[in-house]
C-alpha cells in the first residue's frame, strides 16, 4: 500500500502502430485521456482564438485603417468571444476537472464513462459546427460567413431580417450542441465527486479542487440551460417564425438579455472557479503550507456561486430599468465581492509565513493574484451603476473582462499546466523556458490590457472596426497591439516547451513538487486503472500524514 | 523532509525584486503619462469624449461618484498590493536550508471575521454612494424649461426630433446651454426603428440604450457651450463603428435662432431646379424627407436643412462637395454596409443632384 | 494510505455514499429544470402582451382527462418499480405497460388538442406570442414525454425478453425518477397554462 509499489507497477505502454493508437483515443472513456483530448482541443482554440484577436488589434492599430472590412472584423470579435468562452476555457476546466478528479478522489474514473466520451464528442463537434460557418455561413448563396452578431448575440440583431442567411444559426446550433456536451460533463462531475470519493475521504477532506469543481459542476447544470432554452427560443423565431423576440409583433428585445445574462454571468464564475481551484492547489504547495482557513473557503465558494444567480442585469444598466432594479443589482454586484476578496486574503494568509518557492506554476499564481485583484476592483467600480453608464460597453469594460480571463484565468490555467504537466506526461518541463514564458506574458499582458482601460474612460466603444482620429483613442490602441506580440511569442514559447519536454524532457518521478493529495501517489503518467488498491484517508492531505507520521494532519484539522 | 531543489539560485531572485520594487513605479509612470496625455488632451477637450471632464450635470455626478469610487478602489489596491509584495518578498524560500516546513498553521477565525466585517462596510459606503446619484439622474423631473427631443436610432443614422418646436433633424443635435438661474435642459425620449443602440455623449451623460419596441429616457443639462462627440454604444451591425454623434451646445439666443431656421421650409431656387427634379423623380424620395416638397420618406435622415451640418453620413465624412457626390455616386466607400444605395446616376445628373442637395441650407 | 493506528477496514466497512445513477439524474432533473423553467418565465411575461390572434380564454379548454392520465401514470410507475423491488416480476411489466399507456394516451390527447388549434383555430406558433409561448412550452414538455414514452417502451421490450430482474430495480427506480419529473412539469405547465394564463 505504499506510494512505492505502486510507482511499480506502471509501465509505459509499448509503443503500437498508429491506426491502433489513433483508435483507442478516439474510443477512450479513460477520464486521463479524455481529460488530456479537452485540454488540447482547446490549446488549438486557443492559438486559434488568439490569431482571431490578433486580426482585431492589427485592425485597430492606428484608426481608419483598412486592415479587414467592417464585415471580417464583425466576424472576428463574435467568433473571438465565442470560441474562447466555449471552445477554449469551458473544454479546457472540464479537462482538468476530469484528469484531476478521480485521482484526488481516489476513484478509479469517473462516474460515467461513456456519458464523459459523449460529452467531449459533443463539444468538439460544436466547436466544429460553429467553424464550418466560415465556409457555409450563407448557405447556397456565395462565399460563407462567419457569425457577426456578437458573442451575445443581442435581439434583434439576431432575426431573420437583420441577420440574413445562416451565419447566426451556426452560432445557435454550434453553441446547442456544445452546451449539450457541457451538461453532460457538469453531470458526471457532481456525480463523481458525490458518490466516488475514497473511504475517509468526507466532504469536509476533499482537496479544495474538488470542491471548487463540485460548486462549479453544479452551477453548470442551471447555467447553461438558459443559454440553451434562449437559443431553442431563437431557432423556433428564425425557422417557424416565432416571436419570441421579435418586436415588430410585441415581443422584446430584453428578454433575450435577460436570458443571456442570467447564463452570461454565472457563467463567468463558472469559468474562473476553477481557476481559484488551481490557484488553491498550487500555491499551499509552493508555501509549504496547508491553505488557510479551508473552511471559509469552501463557504466562500459556495457563497459566490449563489450570489453569481443574482447579480445579471449588471450587464443591462444602460437599458432603462429603473432606478430600484438597477439598485438592486449594484447592491448584489458589490456583494459577490466580499467572498471574492474574502479568498484574494486567504491565499495571501496561506503564503504568509510559508517558504515559496518560485518555480513556473507559483510564478503564474502570483500574477493570478495582482491581477485578479485588480480585475475585482475594476469590477467594484463597474458594478456602481452610474460609473458603469459611462463605462459600459467601452474598452474599460473589454480590458476589465479581459483581465479576469486572461489575467485570472489564463495565468491560473498556466500555472495548472506547469504544476501537472509532470503527471501527466511523465516528464518535467525545461523551466527556464517556463520562466521565459511567465516574463514575456507578463509583459505583453500589462501593455496590452492594462492601457486598454484608458480609451474606454476617453469614450471609446466597443466593437468598432474603426475609430475616429484626434478622440485621444490613438496613442492607446497602438500600445494595446503592441502587447500582443508579447503574448503571441510567450505562447509558442510555451507550446513549445511543452512539445519539447513531452518526448525529450527529464523523467519527473510520482512527485516532482513534494505535493500532499492523491494524485501525487501515482507513478507519472498514471495506469489506467489509477491506483492499484483504493486509499483510505484520514485528512485532508493524505500524503502529508505519509510523509509526517509523527505529525500528521488529521490531529489538527 | 528535505526541501531539496538545486534549480533555485540566487541571481533568480535578483529580476523578481528588481520587478518587484519597480511595480508601484511603473504604476506612477503610467498614471503621469495619462494626466500629462489628458493635459495636452485639454487644448481640444471638446473632440476627446472624455468621461472625466464633464460639461453637464448628470455627467459631473457621475464623475464625482466614480472620483469616490476610485479613492476607495485605489486604497484598497495600495493595501493589498503592499501586503502581497511584502510576502513574496519576506516569506521566500532562502538557504540555510533547514529542511523543516514551515509552521502548518490552518487558519485564524479572527483574521476571517476581519477581513469579511471591513469589506462589508465598504460595500454598504459604496453603496449608498451609487444609490443616491441613481436616483437623482434617473428621478430627476424636468423643469418647465426643458426642451423635448426624440431620438429614434436606425441602422447606421441618429434621428432627431422636437416635437414641441416642429423641427426634424439627423446626428447633429443642437441645445441651449443651461444655467441654474433659467434651467433648460435637454430630456431625451430614446426609440428605436431596427435593432438595439445606445445614446452616448461621455462629456454630457451617461450612456442609454434605444431598444426597439421600448422606450427609453435620458437628459443632458450642460453649462458651457462648446461641441461634443460622442457615437452609439451598443452594437447595432457592420456600420456600428460610424454612427456618430454631435452635441452643439448654443447660448439660448443661437439655439432660437438655429430653431427658427430649421423651421423653415426647404429652399428653393431655379438655378437648381434640375437637381431638384432627379431627385424627386428618383428612388431618393423613397428614404428621404425634405420639407416642402413631395420628399417624404423616413427611412433615411431629413435633408430639408442638411447644409447646416457639418458632416454627413453620421460623421462618417465632412459635409463638402467631393464628399457628398462620392456618398451618393458610391456610399461604401465611406462607409461600407450602410443602407444607403449607390444611385447609378449618370455624372451630369450627380452634379445637378449635389447642387441641389448644396441649397438645402 | 492511512496511518497504521487505524486498521483501515473500519472507515471502509462503514463508507457509504449515494448510489450515482440517483445523483446523476438529479443533476439532469435540475438542468432541465432550468429550461423548463425559462420557457416558463417567457410564457408568463407574454401573457396579455399579443397584438392580435386568438386569446387562450377563446380557445384553450381544459385538458381534465389528459391530466389524469399522465399524473396516474405517475401511481402506476411507482407501483412497478416496487413490483420489481419485490422480484414480482408480472406485476411489474403489468404497472410498467399501464404507465406506458398512460402517457401514450396524454400525447394522443395533446396532438388531438393541437390538431383542433391549428386546424379549426387558426393558433399556430406564428400566429402571435400566445401561440409562440403556447407550443413552445406544451410542446417542450410533451418532447419530454416522448423521449420517456421511448425509454418506457425500450424497458418493456427488454422485460418481455427476460432481461429485466430485479437487480434493476435501482436503475428502473432512476428511469422512474424522470418520468416523476415529467409529471411535476405538467403540473406547472398546466398551472401556467391553463389556469393562470387564462
């Protein structure tokens, strides 16, 4: 039962021929691998959503620029928002929720299998779906086109008349089927982590990955169903001549937003909780130091994920709701908040003290940390209403968002990929190149994202292919596209580290970091069947009373 | 257990102190490279819509709320920032190696108390700050000076309308100013004819969307007078980008004046005549209004006084000679995929047309 | 895994955490839960609000005898499932296929309802907003019906052919969880509808 014999029992498996191997990943209900086809299909998107980006900022450099037409460029920023929203960040935390949660459960896979496989096919095929667009956008009628509405897709924008041929309904269906894909995977989460976990392990000795990916499978499964229900509404307005949101026959445009943002909000926490699940992994590990207050950061999930339900129309201040409903959610907006800041404290109380250690993933979390920090604060000022009626709908809210994704998310994302590449490769990564990574990024990050709050207070729109001269917009926009070099080069670097290290870097051993959960206990990559016999544990972290039996956690908690 | 790492070295730490200590500096570059842009932004302030320079009331509480918010934010920011720069600095890894963990400490409920009890108060400050400016931009009741406007956005045009002075207008909008002795603001009644737009003159106002099949309000009160810029705000198609908008702000007297002139009937005069004739025997008539004649149409923006702005296309373009006949002879090339037709007029009839459309002062 | 102070049988012996097919479909109750939910919300905000068209109160009569059927279904099925928990295996496919023609006989009902709407009414889903919230919410829940009728039918086939025993019966009970599920969505629909909407 030691953690020694079973670093024995792995073997590589020996190599067999190609038509063979292609097979059993296409076929494979093995949550590794399912978990490894999410995170690489969205690496593709990734780079992919980036050069849509990257169109966008080349545009945008000086203004009236003819770079793209007003039509491409439309084009861009719906499919730009789109595939990062769906085809990058939801596959890519669904992949790491499935590799990671039966190991730290001590489960041999998830809870539904074959449900996991068909969930991955399924958001693969939408992301697919919506793609095809760019080729058989207008039907029979010409040269295809992409969806130019949006990524959301505001009514009536949207109807038949404003938006002839099927460049939107791409977008519908693509996002249907992928939100199909999406529930089904939100389903085996909450039934893994409900029903699989190891003896020993209650709810309250869970690593709090778990619990985050708990919290966030749970809200998946109310979250995107408005998003879903919106879209069946949407297709029955464009293909049977509904009226749900058509205003020429009463219906209403904000109803549409309403159902949007009662997805589009709750989805963003769907997004970054995860990515506070990372952070709370990785930095107790670099600190050497249990995270602090478990707890209350448990209950502080729990907390925002409510809260998230309560808080959309702050995405609608500028419609004319009136004065008690746009109180109303400025108050519910300044509210999720304080549980937010509440965790921003105890991952620094977790360092406080500690022995850090800045190897590549707790370099990536301590960017998490300022930025997010930031990102909170520009919301707070975005969630006082009047602020916001200036603000909204301007680059200050693009560079806001932008830095909660990428800033928050994205680093968080970087940090889970330096921390678990060993594990799941076998391999560590050359962390110099790593280290390289985190500078370039960091500095393509903040030229970009941190100048783009300044057009937005000088009264710049969003979504405009051009803009005018003499606004005070130019000088701004130039520096934002600069950054994006930064980030594109720190990119390669790292898919090119990670290429590298997968076939050539030093063997990494069970584990590389002295972590304390259960996945650390395999051999790296892990066998199929994950552990040879199922643990049984006392605390929360099982191999730090392996490694401390003169010590052991489960004295203390 | 051995905390064993031979990768870690010293002169790492050397670029992450370095950075570390350079961060609040490169915060204050930033923010004196922004107040020195925004000085020298002073000299056109009217052409750079900038949210913090208000000229009118709502804008100016808008902008004292936001001043208070960021004091907030920004001390909130300095005492984290230091906190964490502080730990990254004090609590890292150092030889000699001891080889002991470091105290396991698992939490404080003293500490959880305190930083949940401080934020909450801070909440509630905010937010009876932002409840109070709320209610007073959305509550406020017109006095018997105001001057009505309609707004009725399309894809990609403003349409202007007081109904209480007759006069019909496009993407340029003229106001008095207002001063606290004889208020006159402006009350903004917001429509839509298509999709979703958004009304936004950052020196002026917050912005309000016109959503189709609603109705929507707003007001601008400014004090001094002047030209503000401003363009819709929400996405409304490929022609979102040039939708443009122009606020003239005018003392009472050139308000009156500019009033009395739009009142008028469009101007008609012989050397023209032929312009005049294309135009009305032609599919212009279809989209365009022009007072006193059989123009009619409201798909496109009145054309009774259009020599009395300075740009058109919604300021896609300045109001001259070559650029009015290159908008009717070929529209997408100022602005591609606005609803404007190129007319296919030969090059005599464009001359005439244009000179026409010259009169119309 | 586990320090040696503890033999390690006693937390083992005592483990025991809920059945996965249960939790499983109570996540997918509470994702289509959430639909059903929106479709509800637009059903309600649209009340009143069409411009033209025939009003429910002109068209729309209680479906009395469709209701009980599909809400005895509900009796039948929980009388199969514990039929077979039982290993009373006739019992049960005689309550299984009682439910199964319950439910067929509610979607009979509802075509014939949208067979006299479109056809003698003049109501279909484009006719105005009542007609859109109308077909898409009932038609919805009667999706949901069809897709349970199949499931329904699919374990009729499998318990004629001997395959069906009583070990099934947790997952039965599961199949049986959303066949509930589907009856409590008609009590909603029908409120909204029929009731309220009125």
């Amino acid at each position: 039962m030691s953690s020694e014999s079973i670093a024995l029992t792995a073997v590589r498996e020996p190599s067999r021929p190609l038509g063979d191997a292609l097979y059993s990943w296409v076929t494979t209900v093995d949550h590794k691998r399912l978990g490894i086809l999410y995170i690489l299909y969205a690496i593709l998107f990734l780079v992919i959503g980036g050069i849509e980006a990257s169109v966008m900022r080349l545009q945008l450099i000086v203004p009236h620029n003819h770079f793209v037409s007003p039509q491409t460029f439309n084009r861009m920023f719906t499919m730009h928002g789109t595939t990062m929203v769906f085809f990058v960040a939801m596959p890519v935390l669904f992949g790491f929720g499935n590799y990671l949660i039966p190991l730290m459960i001590g489960a041999r896979d998830m809870a539904f299998p074959r449900l996991n496989a068909w969930s991955f096919w399924l958001t693969a095929f939408g992301g697919l779906l919506l793609y095809f667009s760019f080729v058989g956008g207008n039907g029979l009628y010409g040269a295809g086109s992409a969806p130019d509405v949006g990524w959301f897709a505001y009514a009536p924008l949207t109807a038949k008349t404003f938006s002839v041929g099927h460049s939107t309904d791409f977008w519908t269906l693509g996002l249907l089927v992928s939100g199909f894909g999406s529930i089904g995977a939100a389903v085996n989460f909450v039934a893994t982590i409900v029903c699989l976990r190891c003896p020993g392990m209650s709810l309250g000795k869970m690593p709090l990955l778990v619990w985050l990916n708990l919290v966030m499978g749970a809200m998946v499964l109310l979250v995107i169903s408005p998003l879903t229900a919106a879209q069946v509404m949407l297709s029955l307005d464009r293909f049977l001549g509904a009226h749900f949101f058509d205003t020429q026959a009463g219906g209403s445009a904000v109803l549409w937003m309403h159902f949007f943002w009662i997805f589009g909000h709750p989805e963003v926490y769907v997004l970054v909780i995860p990515a506070f699940a990372f952070v709370s992994e990785i930095i107790p590990v670099f600190s050497r130091k249990p995270i602090f207050g478990y707890p209350v950061m448990v209950a502080a999930t729990v907390c925002i994920g409510f809260v998230s339900f309560g808080v959309w129309a702050h995405h609608m201040f500028t419609i004319g709701m009136n004065s008690y409903a746009n109180s109303f959610f400025v108050i519910t907006t300044m509210v999720v908040g304080v549980p937010t800041g509440i965790k921003i404290f105890n991952w620094l109380g977790t360092m406080w003290g500690g022995k850090l250690q800045f190897k590549t993933p707790m370099l990536f979390c301590i960017g998490f940390l300022f930025q997010f920090l930031v990102a909170g604060l520009t919301g707070i000022m975005l969630a006082a209403a009047p602020f916001d009626w200036q603000l909204g709908n301007s680059y200050f809210v693009v560079a806001h968002f932008h830095y909660v994704i990428v800033g928050g998310i994205l680093f968080g994302l970087f940090a889970a990929f330096y921390y678990w590449f060993p594990k799941m490769s076998g391999h560590l990564y050359n962390e110099k190149l790593g280290t390289l990574h985190f500078w370039l990024f960091v500095i393509g990050f903040h030229l970009t994202f941190d100048f783009m709050h300044i057009p937005g207070i000088l009264g710049m729109p969003r979504r405009i292919y051009t803009y005018e001269p003499g606004r005070g917009w130019d000088l701004w926009n130039f520096i934002v596209t600069i950054g994006v070099f930064f980030q594109a080069v720190a990119i390669l670097i790292f898919v090119g580290n990670l290429l590298y290290s997968m076939f050539k870097g030093k063997l990494a051993g069970n584990d590389p970091w002295d972590g304390w959960t259960l996945e650390w206990s395999t051999s790296s990559p892990p066998p199929e069947y994950n552990f040879a016999r199922i643990p049984v544990v006392r605390s929360r972290r099982p191999l730090w009373d392996l490694k401390h039996p003169e010590d052991p956690d489960w004295k203390y908690e | 257990m051995q905390v064993r790492d031979s990768s870690i070295s010293y002169t790492r730490w050397a670029p992450q102190v370095l950075v570390c200590r350079c961060w609040p500096a490169a915060f204050l570059l930033a923010a004196s490279l922004f107040s020195v842009h925004s000085c020298f932004a002073f000299a056109q302030a009217s052409r750079v819509p900038d949210i913090f320079k208000p000229a009118s009331t709502p804008a100016e509480s808008i902008q004292r709320l936001s001043l208070f918010v960021l004091v907030i934010t920004a001390l909130i920011f300095v005492v984290v920032f230091s906190l964490l720069v502080y730990a990254i600095r004090k609590f890292r890894y150092r030889a000699p190696e001891d080889g002991l963990e470091p105290p396991q400490v698992y939490g404080s409920n003293q500490m959880e108390l305190a930083w949940t009890v401080v934020p909450v108060l801070i909440v509630l400050v905010l937010f009876f700050a932002t409840a109070r400016v709320i209610h007073s931009i959305q509550q406020a009741v017109p006095p018997p000076g105001t001057i009505q406007v309609t707004a009725i956005g399309h894809q990609f045009w403003w349409e202007f309308r007081y109904p209480g002075l007759g006069v019909v207008t496009a993407n340029e909008l003229h106001v008095p100013a207002s001063n606290s002795a004889q208020r006159t603001p402006t009350f903004v009644t917001l429509l839509s004819a298509d999709t979703d737009h958004s009304f936004w003159v950052p020196q002026l106002a917050g912005k309000t969307d016109l959503i189709p099949n609603r109705v929507n309000s707003m007001w601008i009160e400014p004090h001094e007078t002047g030209m503000y810029v401003g363009q819709c705000a929400q996405y409304c198609g490929t022609q979102h980008a040039k939708m443009l908008l122009r606020i003239y702000v005018e003392s009472r007297e050139q308000f009156n004046q500019w009033v009395a002139a739009q009142k008028q009937p469009a101007h008609s005069a012989d050397a023209v005549a032929a312009g005049r004739r294309i135009f009305e025997k032609t599919a212009c008539v279809n989209c365009h209004a022009i007072s006193g004649t059989i123009a009619d149409g409201r798909f496109g923006p009145d054309l009774t006084h259009l020599m009395g702005r300075e740009t058109i296309a919604a300021g896609a373009a300045t109001n001259t000679h070559e650029n009015l006949k290159l908008w009717i002879h070929n529209p997408d090339s100022i602005k591609p995929g606005a609803l404007m037709p190129a007319m296919n007029l030969s090059n005599q009839d464009l001359e005439a047309v244009t000179a026409y459309l010259e009169s119309l002062r | 895994m586990s320090s040696t102070a503890i033999p390690p049988t006693s937390i083992e012996s005592q483990w025991s955490l809920p059945y996965k097919g249960h939790v499983g479909m109570a996540c997918l109750i509470a994702a289509e839960s959430a639909i059903f939910t929106i479709f509800v919300v637009a059903y309600i905000f649209y009340i009143g609000k069409s411009l033209s068209g025939p009003t429910p109160r002109e068209v729309l009569h209680l479906p009395i005898f469709a209701t009980v059927c599909l809400l005895s279904s509900s009796l039948t099925i929980h009388a199969a499932v514990g039929a077979l928990r039982k290993s009373n295996l006739s019992a049960f496919c005689l309550w299984w296929f009682l439910t199964l023609t319950l439910g067929a006989i509610f979607l009979f009902e509802t075509g014939r309802e949208w067979q006299r709407l479109i056809y003698h009414e003049g109501l279909t889903i484009s006719t105005n907003l009542f007609g859109t919230t109308y077909y898409s919410l009932v038609g919805l829940h009667a999706f949901h019906v069809t897709v349970g009728l199949i499931g329904l039918f699919t374990v009729l086939l499998l318990t004629l052919l001997g395959k069906v025993q009583q070990e099934h019966s947790r997952n039965v009970d599961v199949f049986a969880m959303y066949w509930h599920f589907v009856d409590v969505v008609w009590i909603v629909v029908f409120t909204v509808v029929y009731i309220i909407g009125r």
